[in-house]
C-alpha cells in the first residue's frame, strides 16, 4: 500500500456498521472526535446519528446514501479477503497512526464482533486502541499496562494462551505470574482502587464494564 499525506488528527475513531452506539461513553467518544473513519456501511449509521465521516473506507458494498452526500474522502479497498475494519487498520499503520478508538465495532453479528477481537490483537503492536461499546470497554494487552478504574467496577480477563502469564495489581482476585486454570477463571473480577495494572506475558483481552 503506498503512502499518502491524509489529515488525521487525534483523536481518531472507526465507527463500525456494528450496534449503534447510545451508551453516554462511547457517545462521548464519538462527540470527541477529531476524525471519524467509517467502515462502508456504517457511514449511512453514523449520518443517521447527524455525524460526518471524515473517510469511508472498504470496498463500498454496503453503502445505501449517495456517497457524494457525505462530502467526504472514500478510501476504497477491494481486498476480499479481509473485512472493512482490517483494511482500515492496514491503512492507518501505513499511515503511521498509533492511537485509536473503535465505535459501533460490535455486537450486531457475532462472527463480525469474534474477527473484529482478533483483528486488535493482530494491530496491538502497531497501535494504541480499544472497543468502546455500550456494556463495556475492551483492550487487547500484551506487556504491561495501567488501566483507569472505579473502585467495585467489573474487569473481566480472557486469553487463548493456556500458558500465559499474568500478574495483576489493583484487583480483588490477585495473580502473580500465575496462567489461568479455566477458559472462564479470568470473569467477573473487581477493581479495587481508581486505577489497576496487568502484566501479561502473552496477549490477552481485558474488558472493563461500564458503571
């Protein structure tokens, strides 16, 4: 993929064709932006939503509107073999961005919301990013980090490595280099104090519930 000068300006959000946001965070996120980079069909949600995208990028099959009503600029991508968020993501590591926020990137089909976890996994080397839905926020960790938190709120915890080790600080459940006995042994764990920390030896997903 060649690269090219775009105006992309932080904070920069992809508001996906998923469910539509209506959680005061994730609208807020939304209401913040500085950029707004939609997945083919869901520019016709967000102008649905009185929002402009900034570039609408895919391979344009799913677009209802006239394009030329959304004024804006369409990176068109006809790569069959990944969906709209990976050729999004493609584009902006060409384009040296390393922060991110993804909108309306879940829930409405499963197997969209399954690709699109592994989808940030793949990118989480490359770039700073994390799901904000309307139950939840989701990162995808690997190495250490220090997450925000309200004392009580739900951080959930899920890897597919058996063998990875995790350290936490600031959770009810504590580890300390320990690997998960069970698929589920990482849900429903507190945090503690206004902020907790991991440090993960593998990837792993950690889902933080809105309060």
């Amino acid at each position: 993929m060649t690269e090219q000068a775009f105006n992309l300006s932080q904070p920069i959000i992809i508001f996906g064709n998923g469910e539509a946001p209506n959680h005061p965070i994730a609208l807020k996120v939304l209401k913040k932006a500085s950029t707004i980079i939609s997945l083919d069909g869901g520019s016709d949600k967000l102008i649905s939503m009185g929002y402009s995208p900034d570039y609408i990028v895919g391979d344009m099959d799913s677009l209802n509107y006239d394009q030329i009503k959304y004024k804006t600029q369409v990176i068109l991508m006809k790569d069959q073999s990944k969906n709209d968020l990976e050729k999004a993501m493609d584009w902006l590591v060409c384009n040296k961005i390393n922060k991110l926020e993804l909108v309306g990137c879940s829930a409405a089909r499963d197997d969209h919301h399954f690709a699109n976890l592994f989808i940030m996994e793949k990118f989480s080397n490359f770039i700073n990013m994390k799901m904000v839905t309307n139950w939840s926020v989701f990162y995808c960790l690997d190495g250490l980090k220090t997450f925000k938190s309200v004392p009580g709120q739900t951080v959930s915890i899920i890897t597919k490595n058996n063998d990875v080790k995790i350290t936490t600080e600031g959770l009810k459940y504590s580890l300390k280099n320990e690997s998960f006995n069970s698929p589920s042994q990482g849900i429903s764990n507190v945090a503690l104090a206004s902020s907790f920390s991991l440090d993960v030896s593998k990837p792993v997903w950690v889902i933080v519930n809105h309060i």
